[in-house]
C-alpha cells in the first residue's frame, strides 16, 4: 500500500494502526520523507480495501453506486499490487477521471446536510420531538 501511493504522486492521508505484529501497519522506513510534500486532503477519494464483517457492504456502496472509492483489494489476507495501486490512484485522481469531481460534490452535500437548519438537522430535530412525546 505504501508503495503504491508513493507510486500515485497524489495526495493523500494513511492511518496506520501501531504496534501490530509481523510488520502489518508498520510506516516502511523513509516513506514520510519520500512522500513529504503530499499533505493531507479532505474531501478525498477513498481506497476501499474491505476486510471483515459490513466493510464489504461499504465497499460495494462507495465504488459501485456512489463512485467516490476505488477498490484495491478483498480480505485481510490479501495485498494490493503496488504498481496497480499507483496507477489506480493516480487515474481517479486526475479531473477527467470524473471521481475527484464526484467526491468533491459528495463532500458539499454532506456538509450541507450537517448544517443548521439543513435535511439531517430537520431529521434530527424531528426525532427529538417524537421521543419527547412519547413521554407523555
């Protein structure tokens, strides 16, 4: 994974969890300052790479019907080729891909829902007055 987004030239952000065992999720060495530079980036393309339980379901979701993730690999046991990976990463992330412009619209939508007064505040307030009738 690290070589394949160092492969990509895109930016991007990795959460690694620490202290596993048998080097999985250990940062290779000299791969921050290889990729220093690339930042971090909301409102990005997400790389789906399922592992257990509804993660496949999210998955199936976010690249087949909603198109803001590309699917690099299936199972705990498996590995993305590295090469694949970059140029995967590197095709979505260009503006003629149509995914940078589909996250970035996902983004502003969901922003706006979140926001005062907007759909998921209304659904939310909404909840809070049933449940308090309830009550009574």
């Amino acid at each position: 994974l690290a070589n394949g987004l160092e492969k990509s030239g895109t930016r991007f952000i990795w959460v690694v969890k620490p202290g596993t065992t048998n080097g999985f999720g250990d940062v290779p060495d000299g791969f921050e300052e290889r990729v220093a530079g690339q930042g971090i980036v909301g409102g990005v393309m997400i790389l789906a790479w399922p592992m257990e339980a509804d993660q496949f379901v999210n998955a199936k979701l976010l690249v087949d019907e909603i198109g803001v993730a590309v699917r690099v690999c299936e199972g705990a046991d498996s590995v993305p080729n590295s090469d694949e990976l970059g140029r995967a990463v590197a095709e979505a992330m260009t503006e003629g891909g149509g995914m940078k412009t589909k996250v970035k619209d996902l983004k502003q939508k969901a922003l706006a829902a979140v926001s005062h007064g907007e759909s998921s505040m209304k659904d939310l307030d909404r909840v809070v007055e049933e449940l308090g009738q309830l009550r009574g």
